[in-house]
C-alpha cells in the first residue's frame, strides 16, 4: 500500500492537494479528491479501471495490491484542465514531448505519476511507471504496465462498450502478452486517424509486434 501521504514538496501539488486530509486508504482518498474537484465520471472511471487491473493482473500473475494502486491512481491528473497540463507539467520540471505539446490530454499519464508519487505517497517505482505509460504504453513494458494499459482500454471511460472489446478480451484469455500485443496492432492499425503518434506508442509498436508494423 502507498505510505502515509505527507505535504506535497511543490506548491502546485500542494493547491490540488487543497485541505482535503488523506488517509492512506486510496478506495476513500481518489473518490474525495476527484469529487473535491468535480470530477465524479473520473472518479468512477478509476474505481473500474482498479477493479479490471485486479482482473487482468490474476490471469498473469502479477500482484493484484499494485495493479489496484495504479488503476486507482492513473487517472488523478483529469483535475487539471487540457489547455493546462503541458504548462504545469513543466512547471513541475517533467519532460513534455512535441507531441503532446500538439495533444496535450497525453501529458496526464506522466502528471499523474507525478501525483501518485507526491500527493498520495506511492513510492513502488513499478506502479509509478504503469501510471508514466498508462495511455502510451511504452518500449520494454513490465507486466504491470501491459497489465494497466489493458485495464484501461477495457474499462474505457467513454459511454458504451468499447468497438475492441470482444476482441481485445479474446486476447487476454489467451495471455497478457497477447491481448497487449492486439492492442498495439488494434492502434497502429488506425495511426491515421490519431491526433499524434507518439514516441513512446511508436516504440512499444516495434518492439512487442515486430518490424511488420514499420
């Protein structure tokens, strides 16, 4: 479990921090401070995603206390508006790609890292990292982070059943590596219609599904 939060090191973290009092207990906290900020839809859309994450992470055997934490936590940045991420991420002294300077909502998945770790005390660096990759995946992934990133897609948060479901599901009951590979194929496939490629998905691209996908 996340150690018990302290006061955020830097004074943005802090503002979103507010004076909400922590507990520790992420199933209370991320709720609280989702709906602190009015972001009820996100909240239920983390208490899916950490329930799917347990899902996925039985059938690989990876542990089911970190895939929760992470599905928990990888959505927490959504408080911060599109047209701001990319500023505060810098502020924040992360590194922001050309690209998501052009699609700004992908810069969540590195701001909400930087959450877990600062706001709600995760110091597990394979849970932070699932989180850094969640939207992206990225080159050389772990299982936790082929685990989140299928959780996500999954348990997606726009209205109805994702179009992939039934074949992404498929997938998984024939292994992690599997349905994280189908997945990659299911993007790559449709390249043309996303905002940006960026480096990262291109990266997790070559090296999980082959130089067929060049």
């Amino acid at each position: 479990m996340p150690e018990r939060p302290i006061a955020p090191s830097h004074e943005i973290l802090a503002h979103l921090l507010g004076d909400l009092q922590l507990t520790g207990n992420l199933s209370q906290d991320v709720p609280a401070f989702l709906h602190q900020h009015h972001h009820p839809a996100t909240a239920l859309h983390c208490q899916q995603v950490a329930a799917m994450a347990r899902h996925v992470a039985t059938s690989a055997s990876v542990d089911l206390v970190q895939a929760e934490i992470a599905g928990w936590l990888h959505d927490v940045s959504a408080i911060i508006p599109p047209k701001e991420r990319v500023h505060i991420a810098r502020s924040l002294g992360l590194e922001v790609f050309a690209e998501e300077d052009r699609c700004p909502m992908i810069v969540h998945q590195k701001l909400s890292r930087l959450m877990a770790q600062e706001i709600f005390g995760v110091r597990n660096v394979l849970i932070l990292d699932a989180i850094g990759c969640h939207t992206t995946l990225r080159p050389k992934p772990t299982a936790l982070d082929k685990v989140l990133f299928v959780a996500d897609k999954l348990a997606w948060d726009q209205p109805g059943i994702p179009p992939y479901a039934h074949d992404l599901q498929a997938a998984l009951t024939q292994s992690l590596d599997q349905a994280t590979s189908f997945f990659l194929s299911y993007l790559w496939s449709r390249r043309d219609t996303l905002l940006v490629i960026h480096p990262w998905l291109q990266a997790a691209v070559y090296d999980l599904c082959g130089s067929d996908s060049k």
